[in-house]
C-alpha cells in the first residue's frame, strides 16, 4: 500500500473509531492501527501475516547479503590491491565462487516473490475484510 494511500486508510480507520466511540487506542502507524483494531474484534490474522512479511523480508536480506559481499570484496581487491588479477577467470575456475552466490540470488529472489504475494493478501484481501468485519463501508 502506497504511503499516501495508506494514510487516507488511516484517516478512514480514525473517523471510524470516533463515529463509533469503540475503546481502541489511536495510532500514527496504519499497520499498528490494524493490529489494534483487530485486537479489538479478538482475531491476528492481519498481524500474523505482517509479522510473516517482515520475517521474510529480514530473510532476503540475510541472503542476498554475502553476494553483494563477495562483490564489493572483488572490486576493492581487483581496484586497489591487485589490479592484474583476472576477477573473471578467477571465478570462472572456482565455481565455488558462482554457484552459492547463484543458489543465493535464486533464494533471495523466491523470496521476494514470497514477500510480494504476503504483502498482495495483507492489503488486497485481509485488510478489506478487516473492514468488512468492523462494518467500515466508505472507500
């Protein structure tokens, strides 16, 4: 959800609670809101799926790290410690050096995949039944 879109959700959410008096702390955070509306209504659907995105999200970070390591170390060794070694070649003979940063470009980008279709349901289908359930019918 983009920011701005976002925010009119909130304003949404925060008219709502004040038209309807209902006992829910007020937040800045739209996804916070959410998580206290849904307390409210007693489910965690929404922020168990947040909490899904944002493990998944931390994951494709801890994976794609070491390729960009191993491309950062190669340029500096290549620029400014030995510029006669052939980067190319020395990958080319080691296919260690290939191999896992592939499996780890694959794994980060299933990832992404994964976090894209999380984040799809968080806000396309779970946050409208959250709606629905708390009888929110304006757009």
């Amino acid at each position: 959800m983009e920011t701005l879109e976002s925010s009119k959700q909130l304003d949404l959410l925060h008219k709502h609670m004040i038209q309807n008096n209902l006992p829910v702390q007020k937040s800045d955070s739209f996804d916070k809101q959410c998580f206290l509306l849904e307390q409210y209504i007693g489910e965690d659907i929404f922020q168990s799926t947040h909490k899904k995105m944002k493990t998944v999200n931390i994951l494709s970070g801890v994976f794609a790290l070491p390729v960009l390591l191993v491309i950062i170390v190669a340029y500096i060794y290549t620029r400014w410690i030995d510029r006669k070694v052939d980067i190319v070649g020395l990958f080319v003979d080691n296919p260690i050096l290939y191999i896992i940063p592939a499996v780890l470009i694959v794994v980060t980008l299933i990832l992404a995949l994964f976090y894209y279709s999380l984040r799809k349901k968080l806000y396309d289908r779970i946050y409208p039944e959250l709606k629905g359930k708390l009888k929110i019918n304006a757009e």
